[in-house]
C-alpha cells in the first residue's frame, strides 16, 4: 500500500481525541501506517534519569494512524483527499481534490 502522507506534510485530525487538530507531519511509519503529528495524541511518559536527561515526566506525541489524518487544503484550510498528475514538464506532483492546489512544491 502507498502512502500519500510525507514528512513536512500540513494535516488536520479527522477523528479521535484530537480532532479538528492542525499539525506538521515530523516521521512516517509506513509498515505500520502510522505518522507522528506534531502536538498531536501527546501522551505522558515517566523518564529514568539518564547521563544526559534529567527524570520525571515526560510528555511527547505518539504515532496516529494513518486513515484517522488527512491532507490540509492550501486554499481553505479544510480536510481534502490528494490526487497526483503529471505537469506539462514531466514531473509528478500531489494536488489537493478539493480545490486543484500542487501541493509538492
């Protein structure tokens, strides 16, 4: 299965805890269709001190599922599906259904 979702990508959380919620996408996990969103599904965590960390607790973004997150329109900032074409030069972009914006720049 391919993944239209890429590191750097906008997206808005469709459904869960955190809908409604705008993030930068910082990894993607493909074999287990997963994406790490930033400030998206925070969770806490207890941290052992470490050499270079100091202990308590800890609070980072886990990995969200890929079919709860979609694409962020360019145009109106809403959920939209992604489709990909070939430009009059040869290359291959993503562009976003609702309104026709390349999203690859």
């Amino acid at each position: 299965m391919s993944v239209n979702i890429r590191k750097g990508d906008n997206v808005v959380v469709t459904t869960g805890r955190d809908k409604g919620k705008k993030g930068s996408v910082l990894k993607v996990f493909p074999k287990e269709n997963r994406a790490l969103v930033q400030g998206v599904n925070v969770v806490k965590r207890h941290q052992r001190q470490t050499q270079s960390q100091q202990a308590g607790i800890v609070t980072k973004e886990s990995p969200i599922h890929l079919s709860n997150i979609a694409h962020v329109d360019p145009k109106s900032g809403k959920a939209t599906r992604i489709g990909s074409k070939t430009l009059s030069d040869g290359r291959k972009v993503r562009f976003a259904k609702k309104s026709g914006e390349v999203i690859d720049v």
